[in-house]
C-alpha cells in the first residue's frame, strides 16, 4: 500500500514537473510581453502567468516533501522489519 502511494506520488511529481515548466515558459513570455508591450492588459496576463506558477511550484514542492516524508516511514518501516528477523 505504501509503495503503491509513493508510485503514485512519483507520477504525480513528474506530471507536476512537466506543467511547472510549462507555466514557468508562458510567465517568462508573458513578463517579456509586458515589457514590450507596457500595456495595462499585458501586465495583468504577466500577473495571472506568474501566479499560475506560484501555485504549480507550490503544488510540487509539497509532493517532494510528501515523498520524503512517505519514503522515512518506508525506510523506518523496512528498518523494524529488519531488526526483527535478525533476533
């Protein structure tokens, strides 16, 4: 069972991985947008890109700390399992 979450956690990383990078590139060509633009309008879509962003960073940063978490107990875990076959 916990190696079937931390799997599907590892997915989840990869997807969140893949759509961080996306929203990185569209807040980095919005900002430049803005920039060229220094319109009102183009601004507000650099905001919206940029904290699309934000949360997507978010959203992975708290998958990696789930599967540091999930991977301890999995390793506490295999260390008690361990212990107990040698005694």
């Amino acid at each position: 069972m916990l190696s079937r979450r931390l799997g599907q956690l590892r997915a989840d990383l990869a997807l969140a991985d893949e759509q961080l990078a996306h929203f990185a590139d569209e807040s980095d060509d919005a900002r430049l947008r803005a920039l060229v633009s220094e319109t009102p309008l183009a601004e507000h879509e650099h905001r919206e890109a940029e904290r699309h962003s934000s949360a997507m960073a978010r959203h992975r940063d708290d998958l990696v700390e789930l599967i540091a978490k999930l991977e301890s107990e999995q390793d506490a875990l295999l260390d008690k399992l361990t212990s107990r076959r040698r005694s």
